[in-house]
C-alpha cells in the first residue's frame, strides 16, 4: 500500500490532570492496536463503557519518544526520496492533541540523514552531486503564503504539463545542519496561530516544509530553453525526489467554535472543508479510483505532485487519551480508519471490563484480537461538500461561491452582485431547520463570505487604483490653470467630472460593504 497509517497517544497534559480527567485509552505496540473505553450513560442513569477498538500500521504510546516515530515512519521515507521518488509525512488530529510536537523535529533529522547520504555516496552514485533544497509556506483561509520570504502571498497555478507550481515560492540550499535549523525556525514563527475554544495557542494554518533534491543537469543535457532559465553561474538542475511535511490545523467541532470570533468560525470551517477534501484524496488513491478529487482544496491542489507517480505518504493521527476528548478522539481514529480502510469493531460475546471508577454494565463483545481484518465498503452519498454545493441562490442570480473549495469562474462583477433580497434565503427558515440543516446551512454561508471577501478585497484595491489615477489626473489640470490665460470654464468641467466619478466610484464601493455587512450579520445569526 502507499499509504501508510500510524497512531501516537500523548500523555495527559497539566490541565487535564487538575481536572481529574482519566485516561481512556489503551494501546498494544505488538499488536497494533489501540482501544477507547467510551463513557456513556443510559436513559436510567446508569452508567456504562462502550469499547472502540482500532488497528492500524503502527501504534506509539505516549511512552513513545520522537526519535522512535522518526525511525519507524520517517527514516522509510528519507531512502524512498533518495531513491528518485515523491514521499510525505502528515499529522492529523484534534487542536491540542500534539501534531506541532510530532512534526517539529522530524524534518531537522531527515534533512541530517540527506546531507550524510550525500557526503557518503561515492562518485558513479546517482546521489554523489545531489542538492538539498528547501521552502516552507502556510496554506490559511485558502490563500498561500511563504514562511521564508516574509509571508509573501503566493498563486497556485497549473502548466502545460498538468504539474503544479506554487509561483513566487522562494527556495534555499542547504549544506550545514545550523542553516537549516535556521531556516525552520525561521517558518515555525512566521507561521499562523491562534487561540480557540479548544485550545489557547491553536495552529490556525496548515504548514507544509519541503525538502526537495535537485540533481545539476550535464552541460550536454541541457537544451535551450534550460540554458536560457539559468545563466551560466547558475547550474539547472532537475527534480530527484521531494520529502514533505504537512503539519495539518487542528479538526474541531462546531461546538468547540461556538464560543469564539467570526474569524475563528470561518477558519475553523476552511479547515474542516480541506481536511476532509484530503481524506478523500488519499482514499481514491488507495482505492486506485479512475479520479481523484485533487481540486477539492487549496490544500490537495498544492500537494497533488506528492501523492501521484512512485510516491508514499505516511498519515501520523495524533490523540488525546482524556475523557473529555472522547468525541475528538473517536473523530480522529475513525478518519485515520477510514483513510487505511480497515476497522475492528465491537461486538457481542464477553462484558467489559470498566476502569475502576465506572460502574459497568453487561456490555457484551468478543476479544478484538480474535477478530479478523475486514475492508469497509464505501457507502455512496453526498458527502458535505456536495450538500454544501447545492444550495443555490434563490433569485437566480450568481452568489459568490467556493465549490470544492476553488472561486467559481464567474467574473468579479457577478461575483459581488449578492442582492439584498438573497441574502436573508440564509436565515429565513432556521427556526425549522435541524441541527445538521443548520450546519450545512452555515458552512453554505461560510463560503459565500469567503468568496465575497476576495470580491470586496479586489474592489477596494481596484478602487486604490483608480483613485490614484483620478489625482493625477487632477494634478495635470490644476498645472494647466495655473498658467496664464488658461480656461477656468473648462477647469470646473473637468474639476465636476472627476468628483462625480469618484462620488460614484465611493458609492460602489460603499454598496459592496453593505451587501459583506448583511452576510455577516447572517453569521452571526446562525
């Protein structure tokens, strides 16, 4: 299989030991295995434990140190890329669970491992002349951004080749282990976070660092247009091999948001939408499925080179082993499940035993390590995406949307032209709508004022610009009137016209606010 599926449990952290929380969960390293004894109550009040039962690739405990996931996930990876070839390392879990704290020194020694396979290679090796190369930026809101290059907005662009390129993404070659640690550093802090209900110091974009080898193309190799994209003191090189890693944003619920700022909820939205746009990918790319829904984000756009041709990518699920982080820590291992497509579940045969302090009932279930590995089917629907997609505006006109997490190829004009009239079609009808109805509902919203904030972003600079042009314009005829025999008649013409249409330029401007104003109030009341 390419893709690969491990799980790390860190250990309770300060604030949940003052709770008094318990540890719920329990792993097997031989086995591979990992259990969540869920606590539940029934409809008497009597309380019990339901048992999830996983297995996976690897399990690491919190005993488990980084240097052993390093040499049991990323060591694989660092000789599949020296061997010509595509890999990447991600973590995923919920906002505190630890995935900064996994992913952090992971690159650091794959880049040390790269450098001394390099220096040890002897000439007629393939990887003798290799160079290290490396770029990090952040995808956040759907935009991208360079780490190294003071958060400098990039475009992700498609070429003749169907390869992705991210333009404007600045890269540096590495020699020493200090430069690089620099340069990480460098990232780590120019990167995006914040603070949720879930967690104080939340990472609020997804991270990707790219460690890319670059093979120098012979004299007698090089065409024309090589020797005219790199002068003479510049070599061009070819891309050997590519080791990436992802460190994903924190899933949440829409209950962990509901305490916090518009910001938050749209980010949090945006990264639900992404993550759930990834699982799918790798899926069908597992499944060997004739498409795989790359453009479904900004996210699996810019990683489509890392998953496709001879490539491996390795999926670390990160886990709180509290209790209050039951929900999220279920969410978490069943879309790690979901991604490897093998499950143990629990059935009947044998009680459970409960931790101590619960009192359990006669929950009947077999042993999981009797229990044979079964493929899941996929069950066809919608999923939320396409729910969300197929709300459309109800007067017909061309609401602004992300679909599959991309603008829609409407033109800018059309994009802000949201009617006050469609708006309300949001909210009207929310006093009847389920939970769910509600959700879909608002993450329809989401991307609506996503879309609409790019609009607005783009009239406001096309309005700049324009404004710039008008006192130019008004600077060359206030030249001309201030000399003699200059025509004041034709001055105050000229003088009326450019008020008018700046008043009207303002107008335009002003009304585009209002209409952003409304869907956020519509926010706010969902």
């Amino acid at each position: 299989s390419k893709i690969r599926v491990s799980v790390r449990k860190r250990p309770l952290n300060a604030k949940e030991q003052s709770r008094k929380e318990r540890d719920i969960c329990t792993s097997d390293d031989i086995s591979r295995e990992l259990t969540v004894w869920e606590p539940k109550v029934k409809v008497d009040l009597t309380r019990f434990v339901e048992k999830h039962a996983f297995s996976f690739d690897a399990v690491f405990d919190e005993s488990a140190s980084n240097d052993d996931v390093y040499v049991s996930e990323v060591a694989p990876l660092v000789e599949f890329a020296l061997s010509r070839a595509n890999a990447t390392c991600f973590a995923y879990g919920q906002t505190g669970s630890g995935k900064t704290y996994t992913m952090q020194p992971l690159p650091g020694r794959a880049a040390r491992d790269i450098l001394a396979a390099v220096n040890r290679a002897e000439s007629a090796d393939s990887r003798a002349d290799l160079q290290l190369w490396v770029s990090a930026f952040e995808i956040y809101g759907g935009r991208v951004f360079d780490l190294l290059n003071g958060r400098r907005k990039l475009r992700v662009l498609e070429d003749s080749k169907s390869q992705i390129c991210v333009v404007g993404l600045q890269e540096y070659r590495v020699d020493a282990d200090d430069t690089f640690d620099r340069l990480v550093e460098h990232s780590t802090k120019a990167r995006c976070v914040g603070s949720t209900g879930a967690n104080a110091e939340s990472s609020r974009s997804h991270a990707i660092l790219q460690l890319v080898l670059k093979k120098p193309i012979e004299l007698k190799h090089r065409n024309a247009v090589a020797a005219a994209l790199a002068p003479n003191d510049a070599p061009a090189t070819e891309i050997f091999g590519k080791l990436s890693f992802i460190d994903l944003a924190g899933s949440e619920r829409g209950a962990d948001t509901t305490d916090n700022d518009r910001q938050t909820r749209i980010e949090g939205a945006e990264i639900n939408k992404s993550l759930l746009a990834l699982k799918e990918c790798i899926r069908a790319l597992d499944s060997g499925a004739s498409h795989v829904p790359f453009r479904g984000s900004k996210l699996t756009e810019v990683l489509r080179d890392s998953f496709l041709g001879d490539s491996r990518t390795v999926m670390i699920a990160n886990i709180s082993p509290a209790e209050g982080s039951c929900e999220h820590t279920l969410n978490t291992l069943r879309y790690a499940d979901r991604v490897k497509e093998l499950t143990r579940g629990t059935s009947s045969g044998e009680p459970i035993v409960a931790p101590p302090s619960l009192t359990t009932a006669s929950t009947p279930t077999r042993d999981p390590r009797t229990m044979a590995f079964a493929p899941r089917a996929s069950t066809p629907g919608a999923t939320r995406q396409s729910l969300i997609r197929s709300t459309p505006p109800q007067d017909g006109s061309s609401a602004p949307s992300r679909v599959n997490g991309r603008k829609s190829t409407t033109s800018a004009s059309r994009r802000a032209s949201v009617s006050a009239t469609t708006l309300p079609t949001f909210v009207d009808s929310t006093a009847s709508m389920s939970r769910e109805e509600a959700e879909q509902a608002h993450d329809a919203l989401i991307n609506v004022i996503l879309g609409e904030e790019d609009s607005i972003i783009a009239a406001h600079r096309g309005h700049i610009e324009r404004s710039m042009e008008m006192v130019k314009h008004e600077m060359e005829f206030l030249a001309r009137v201030d000399k003699p025999g200059s025509a004041v008649d034709a001055y105050v013409d000229e003088l009326d016209a450019v008020l008018a249409e700046r008043a009207a330029d303002v107008e335009r401007l002003r009304a585009r606010v209002d209409k952003f104003r409304t869907l956020l109030r519509q926010e706010e009341e969902l």
